[in-house]
C-alpha cells in the first residue's frame, strides 16, 4: 500500500472518489480501484503499473471476469428467484437488481452495472456474481455461528478477528450509541433476544446473508467487546472467504465518521 501511496500526489483533493490519498491507495491494493483513477497519476506509470503481472488485481479481475461471464448467461428468473432478488424484464431486456452495502447493482445480460454504469468496483463484481450464479437453497436455520465455525476458516479466523471484531470493539468501546446510530445508518435493525448483549443489530449484507452483531461496552472491569455472528445457512449463499472480505469492507465503512 505505501509502495501505491508514494506514486500519488498527497494532495487528498478527493476527485479519485476516496477522501484521502491513503485511502485510495487501500482502495488500489485490494482491487477495488485502479491506479489510473487518480487523474494526477501519469498514464505511463499507471500502465507500467498495470502491465508489471501477475499482479493481485490482475488475479482478481480475472476471477471478476469468469463469473460475471458465467452469471449473466444463467437463467434470470430462476437466479433472481432462487437469490432473493428483483427481476425485470424491459421491453426484452432482462435484468436483476440486487442490494449490497447499502448500494444498488444491476446484473444484465452484458454484466454489472452500478449506477448505470460498468461496475469497476472488482470485489463487488465477484461477491455480488458469484451470489447470484451459486443460487444457494438453503432455508435460514436460525443458529447463529462465529466465522470459524464454517469449515476450512481456520487461516482467516485471526485476521478477521482482528480487521473486523477488534476494529468495532476499539472504535466504540465507549461509545454505544455512537454505534447504535452507525448501525441504523447502514441499514441494520436492533434485535433482541438472540445473544445477550448491551446491543444486537442485524444487517442484510445480501438478500439471503445476514451478519448479527453483538457489543458489550467497556466499563470498569472489562474492556468492550464485539462479535460478528451468521445464520449457518450461510455457506450455502457465500463463500466463505468472499464473506470475510465483504464483512471487512462492512466494518470499515462502520467504523468511518
Ligand atoms: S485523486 Fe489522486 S490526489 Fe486526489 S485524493 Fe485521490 S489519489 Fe489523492
């Protein structure tokens, strides 16, 4: 990532669509941008960038091609169906329309789009494809399971602690309803009953994914705590590690502001 920052201007001006030029170079390592879109980046150097493979993104954007390519020549009804998603079909035109992170997507017959718009965002594009494409039949159960609980997370399950449980429990610790007005502002809605906890929220990352999160705030004794929970239907809908990935960006834009 500092390798990707030190080819930016520093200026944080904003116009590549990230607040600050650290945030667009997390942005560039992990897919979700390309260096060219920083408009002050010399072309050469974002094509000399580009071209020095395999590199990751190059690995993603193939993976975002392969099932992009296979979602869209499914069955559309049937896959909106089966994924919980709107379907429609416009004077021949079919297409689905599936939420993520409080964002819009459309999958047509010539890919994702957001915002009218080719999706450029590289792991939206391979979470949101390989959804629908998995078509997953299994009914929610109602058991509610930690990441590694789901077989083969054991190499994840550290990290995921860490970028995500430890990330809201530190940002938080003190502030519940700091917290409480985050989660109602991406969506989610208090529950109770479930885990006992100061502060249950549920949030749809997915039509048929749901992420539970629970929170014990610091006091005297302890420090705070946080969990992130999922129907174990899950797998069935997600893979496993692209849940990973997709609650990490969740609490990164939670932990925002
Ligand atoms: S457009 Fe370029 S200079 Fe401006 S914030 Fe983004 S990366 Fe930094």
């Amino acid at each position: 990532m500092i390798a990707i920052y030190k080819k930016l201007p520093k200026t944080n001006c904003g116009k590549c669509g990230a607040a600050t030029c650290m945030a667009f170079a997390l942005k560039v390592k992990t897919a979700q941008a390309l260096l060219s879109d920083c408009p002050y980046v010399a072309a050469e150097t974002a094509l000399e960038c580009e071209e020095k493979g395999p590199s990751p993104f190059s690995n993603f954007e193939q993976v975002a091609d392969a099932l992009e390519k296979e979602a869209v020549t499914r069955d559309f009804p049937k896959m909106a169906g089966a994924t919980g998603c709107r379907f429609e079909a416009i004077e021949g035109r079919e297409s689905i329309a599936i939420r993520m992170l409080q964002r819009d997507y459309v999958l047509r017959k010539d890919g994702l789009f957001e915002s009218s718009l080719p999706c450029r965002d590289v792991w939206a594009r391979i979470i949101i494809c390989d959804y629908l494409r998995r078509m997953g039949t299994r009914p929610m159960t109602g058991d509610l399971i930690t990441l590694g609980h789901f077989p083969h997370t054991a190499s994840h399950v550290k990290a995921f602690q860490s970028n995500a449980e430890k990330k809201i429990s530190d940002r938080f610790g003190r502030d519940m309803s700091g917290l409480n007005e985050r989660c109602s502002e991406l969506g989610g809605k208090e529950t109770t009953g479930q885990v006992k906890a100061d502060f249950s929220c549920r949030f749809d990352l997915l039509p048929h994914v749901q992420l539970f999160l629970s929170f014990w705030q610091a006091d005297e004794e302890f420090d705070a705590g946080c969990k992130l929970l999922f129907d174990s239907s899950a797998s069935d809908h997600i893979d496993i590690e692209y849940l990973a990935y997709l609650v990490e960006r969740f609490v990164e834009e939670l932990a925002a502001a």
